[in-house]
C-alpha cells in the first residue's frame, strides 16, 4: 500500500510540518428541500440553485480541511445527470479528493430523492471545484495534505492529479496562443 500522506507531503514540499488530514475529517453533506421558489421557466429546479447548493457544501468542506477560509477558484465540470423536481430532497455530499500547497479539489456528488417516498437517491449531478485557503488578508495559505483512507479515495486522489495536470496544460496553452496572438499584432 502507498502512503498517501508521504505521496501528498512530497508534493507540496514546505508542508511537511503540518500533519495531513483523513477523507473523513471533513467530508460533508448538506440537504436541502426544493420548493417553488427554485425552479426555472420549464418547471424544474435551476441549474443555478443546484450550483449554488454546491457551491456551499464544497466551501464547508475546503474551510473544515484547510481550518480556516477557502475560496472558491474554479469550477472544473458540473455534470447534470437527471432533472430535479419540486418537493425533491436534495443531498450535496462533498469532500476533498487532493491537496496542493495551497488548494484543494473537491469533488460532489448530488443526490435526490422524493421528501415522501422512501425509494433511495438517485445521483442527478457531480463536480469538482478547486478552492483556495486563504488568511485574513485574502493572501494564499497553506493547506495540510489529504490522507485518503479508502480505495474509492485513492481512485478520486489519483484522477484528481490528473484534472490538474489537464487544468494546468490548457492555462499554459490559452497563455502561449494569446501571446502569439498579441505578437502578431491581433488585439482580443
């Protein structure tokens, strides 16, 4: 078995004082019931509230592993899978899949469910979203390292190294073309 904690440690080499944190230290799930109010012109719920829900539980969970605040920085891929109805309840299930030096991903799965069955949730969303840990200036703060404890959690850390690798790759080829663009006389 990999050490993991070794593995995240060595990733972000000045951290290695601070002492990693398990999956679970701040995993999250956060439910909401869907009224009216949340719905969009064709009768179900917005996109935008969901989001929102999101959002949320992925800002709890980068505060609760970073103990302090964190801000959102981007959003990789928010996948809707099924419509979510009035009078659905909602579970937004979030937790850190990989830390940096100073940011984390957090992966969420979205759940619904009807508040008066008792059928189970079915998945009707997902995303990742990057979140930076920042200090009362707003200036970048370290993070400590996620330990993943399951096989499911080692699966999730290793595809998220791959989503920043792809995140990084294409900052630096948008960056490469505009300064092309920019030397060939092309105003955007």
């Amino acid at each position: 078995m990999t050490d993991q904690a070794g593995a995240a440690r060595a990733e972000t080499p000045d951290a290695a004082d601070i002492p990693g944190k398990p999956t679970s230290a701040s995993r999250t799930t956060l439910s909401h019931i869907m009224t009216h109010s949340d719905t969009n012109l064709l009768g179900t719920v917005h996109g935008g509230v969901i989001m929102k829900l999101v959002d949320d539980a992925a800002g709890a969970v980068a505060g609760r592993h970073s103990g302090g605040p964190a801000v959102t920085a981007s959003m990789d891929e928010m996948a809707f899978l099924e419509p979510v109805r009035v009078g659905d309840l909602v579970h937004v299930k979030a937790q850190v899949n990989w830390t940096g030096r100073t940011s984390m991903e957090v992966g969420v799965r979205v759940l619904a469910e009807r508040w008066n069955e008792s059928a189970p949730p079915t998945q009707v969303g997902s995303a990742y979203l990057v979140f930076a840990a920042v200090d009362a200036d707003g200036k970048p703060r370290r993070v400590p390292p996620v330990i993943p404890e399951t096989d499911r959690d080692r699966r999730r850390y290793q595809e998220a190294q791959i989503r920043r690798t792809h995140r990084l790759a294409r900052r630096r080829a948008i960056m490469e073309l505009r300064e092309k663009r920019a030397a060939e006389g092309f105003e955007d």
